[in-house]
C-alpha cells in the first residue's frame, strides 16, 4: 500500500511540475509588443502596366496615379487609390471631376493572358471607363 501511495505522489508532483512548466513558458502581450503590431507597415502598393488584348489602350498604375492611354483620346491621369482586395483579385477605381466626370475600373486578377502579338503577361485586367468614351474591354496586366 506504501508504493502505491507513494506512486500516485510522484504521478501527481510530476504532473504539477509539468503544468507549471507549459504555463510558464507563455508570454503576455505587453502594450509595448501591441503598439509595435499595430504600427507594422502595410505592403508597400504595387504597380502594374497593362495593355489591351486588341491595341487599343494600354495604361499604367503606380502610387503616382493611374495613366490610362486610349488610340483615340489623349492620356487620362487619375488619381491613385490603394485597391480593394478581393482575395488575389485587385479592383482600382478613380474618378476624374473636371468639366465632365470620368470614371476608371480597372479589375486585375493573377491569370495568365497572352495578346495578339503573343506577349505573355502574368495577370488579366478588366477596364471600365465611362465619360465621353466608353470603354468596357479586357486585356493584360504585369507588375511592374
């Protein structure tokens, strides 16, 4: 009956021990380690060149704004604003208010495409631009 009795006290201190051992390992989270979190920067913005699958337009985006160039227009510049994230999928929309209003979507996903010169790009890119030149085209896009 003494082993008995004396196994379960060592079962028990090792248990403890073993416990007392896990728990002291964690660490709290100070203010200090949660200020520093919060203050992480954010991914630097990427950019993109885009073009047409047929010619007619191509563009770039940039922190700098977004250049849309159309054979038929001069180039439009509009202002740059971080995308909306939709899983891997990036949506760019900007207006221009001057006189008119133009308004430029641009949706670009990670699927390769190929244009008709045969170039490949690593991304498609879905162009909406409404004002005096509607545009509602598809074409190809790579990061700068």
């Amino acid at each position: 009956m003494r082993h008995a009795r004396a196994s379960f006290r060592i079962a028990a201190f090792l248990t403890a021990v073993t416990v007392l051992a896990c728990a002291g390992g964690e660490k709290a989270e100070t203010p200090d380690s949660a200020a520093t979190a919060a203050a992480a920067a954010p991914p630097p913005p990427e950019s993109y060149t885009m073009a047409a699958n047929d010619g007619a337009w191509s563009g770039d985006i940039t922190p700098a704004g977004i250049v849309f160039r159309h054979k038929r227009n001069d180039s439009l510049m509009f202002a740059y604003k971080p995308p909306t994230m939709n899983g891997a999928i990036a949506d760019f929309e900007s207006l221009i208010t001057d006189k008119d209003t133009i308004r430029l979507s641009v949706t670009i996903a990670p699927t390769s495409c190929t244009d008709k010169n045969g170039k490949t790009y690593t991304h498609i890119a879905q162009v909406y631009l409404s004002g005096d030149v509607e545009l509602n085209s598809r074409g190809c896009a790579e990061k700068k």
